[in-house]
C-alpha cells in the first residue's frame, strides 16, 4: 500500500490500493451451471426478509453472510489476480463467489473482494517467521514446520481485530479480483490446512464504491469482512492426503470454533462439489455473499460469540 502510512484499520477505510500484477487469470469455463446459494444475475432484486427468502427458481437469499473479524493476518498485499497459489502444495480449490446487495439481491458489479488463508500446514504467507500456530498468544520464531508443531505453539482462538505486521515478504495464498457484472469472482487456490485453535477456513473482504484503474483498485470502503468454512467430511477426506497428513497440529473441528456460528451456509459454510473417492483430484467451492454495500465492516471488533443453543445439524 503506498501512501501516508495510516494506520492499518485506516486503510481500508480511506484509501486502497493495488498494484495490477501481469500474469493472467485462470480459466472459468465449466462453472457453467454452478448452483449458487443465491439468485439475481439476471438484474431482477427481490426484497430480503428476516432470515431467507426463496424465489420461484427454487434458490435462496441470505439477508446477510456473517461479519466476521478480520483476524490478526491480513496485508493488503497488491495482488491482482485470480490464482493465489504460487507454490503451495495442496489439493487444488477453485472458490467461486457470487457477491450480492443482502437488501435487494442484485449482484455487486466491479467489488474487489480479497482472500486470503493458510497452507496446507498451517502457516501463513507473510507471517512464517510465526510457523503453525495463529492462536491468541506470542507465537514461536523459526523455520515453518514440516511436520511436528513447533514447541511453544500457541492455544486458542486467535486474536480479534489485533493486527499483526508482517515478518516476511511472502504472498502466496492471498489475492484480489473484481466481480463482473453477475458478482461473480472465482479464485484458483489450495484447499486451507489448519492450526491449533482454529477449524479450517478462508478469510474474505468485499471493498466497494473504489475505482478500478490501469494501476489496480483504488479508495472506496471495506463492506464485508468474513469467513468461509469447511465441512467435516471434507476435512477430514484432506487430512489423509499429503502433504495435509503431516500436519500433526491439533485440529480444532468446525463444532469447536470460536468464529463459525453454526448457521450454515448464512455463517459462511461453503458448498463444496469433489470425488469422493479421490479428494485429491480437486475441490470445486461455491457461496453467496450478501452484504450491505453502505456499510463499513471492516472487522476490527470482537470476534462473535456463537449461540449457546447451535447444532451440529444447523450447519448442514
């Protein structure tokens, strides 16, 4: 990010950022057919009501995908593009996303929408210096690991909004891409691995209202922060596949987690498409945002406390 070295919370809410990157996007041809959780590509907005509605089409609107917070490893890295992977092994995730106004279900043209998460062994690009950890405590310096957690590896869930400065020049695993005109972006990643304290995840940001220009995305306002989850079933299909396997860190399940709130598809919970048989052939993910574009979410709270009364069940 260039500019007058705001603070990292006024960043987003000034002025972003990102320096367009030259190689090229991945293909999408096959999404064809892609059922998403919810409708509005054609233009036509429905009013959402409290909780979901459901269209002639059969399709579900989501008043709103959960807020949740930012975590402690976000960079506004200025990556433009569709394929975060870089060099990380893993089984090959394609995350189509559909962005859409949470009040009228139109979709959101041009947003940039940011992800970013862990490899397949818990570590953070920009953050190695910090290994497989990510919970709520002084993380422990060195290598990233190969296999055993390393010594001293912190408990518990992350920390909210508290920000972390990078320890290295790393960016794999992170991107930026802009909705076309159905709000529809699709990245070409890995499937996440996870840490102690956290079930498996990606992080995600809409940003509104900027301008796209030769040189990236700039100013506007941070609308959506949250997270993507992953069924049991999936997770633990990954975990017997290298180089998931050996990563011996203690798994938090998606039941366990301090963040997902247990509501299913509305807290983030992906629809996930993959061979049974063969997880490691790759995974095809899919989910609706609904966000509120005049709002600024930019996950600097508390993290949400999930309701006593959530099930298992909730989240199918």
């Amino acid at each position: 990010m260039t500019g007058s070295q705001k603070p990292h919370s006024e960043q987003d809410l000034s002025r972003r950022k990102v320096v367009a990157v030259a190689a090229g996007g991945v293909a999408v041809a096959g999404l064809g057919g892609t059922a998403f959780a919810a409708s509005g590509a054609d233009g036509r907005g429905r009013p959402a009501r409290t909780g979901a509605d459901t269209g002639t089409d059969g399709e579900v609107c989501y008043r709103l995908t959960s807020e949740t917070v930012e975590g402690p490893y976000y960079i506004d890295a200025d990556k433009i593009r569709r394929d975060v992977t870089e060099d990380r092994e893993g089984i090959p995730l394609l995350l189509a996303l559909k962005v859409i106004d949470s009040e009228t279900c139109r979709p959101i043209r041009d947003a940039a929408v940011d992800i970013w998460h862990c490899d397949a062994a818990g570590v953070y690009s920009g953050y190695e210096g910090q290994g497989n950890g990510g919970g709520g405590g002084p993380a422990p310096t060195g290598e990233p690991p190969t296999g055993e957690p390393p010594t001293g590896a912190p408990t518990g869930a992350p920390p909210g909004g508290g920000h972390q400065e990078p320890t290295d020049d790393s960016r794999y695993l992170r991107g930026t891409w802009r909705t076309d005109r159905h709000g529809q972006v699709t990245f070409r990643t890995v499937f996440p691995g996870w840490y102690r304290g956290r079930c498996v995840h990606i992080h995600v940001k809409v940003h509104v209202d900027g301008e796209w220009t030769e040189a990236g995305y700039e100013g506007g306002h941070t609308c959506h922060t949250g997270q993507f989850f992953f069924d049991e079933e999936s997770v633990l299909a990954s975990a017997v596949v290298e180089p998931y396997a050996s990563n011996a860190a203690e798994r938090t399940t998606l039941t366990e987690d301090t963040i997902y709130d247990q509501s299913g598809t509305q807290g983030g919970l992906l629809k996930l498409r993959y061979d049974k048989r063969d997880i490691a052939r790759g995974v095809h993910g899919s989910i609706t945002v609904g966000v509120d574009p005049d709002a600024t979410e930019d996950g600097q709270g508390s993290p949400p406390q999930p309701s006593a009364s959530a099930s298992a069940s909730d989240s199918a």
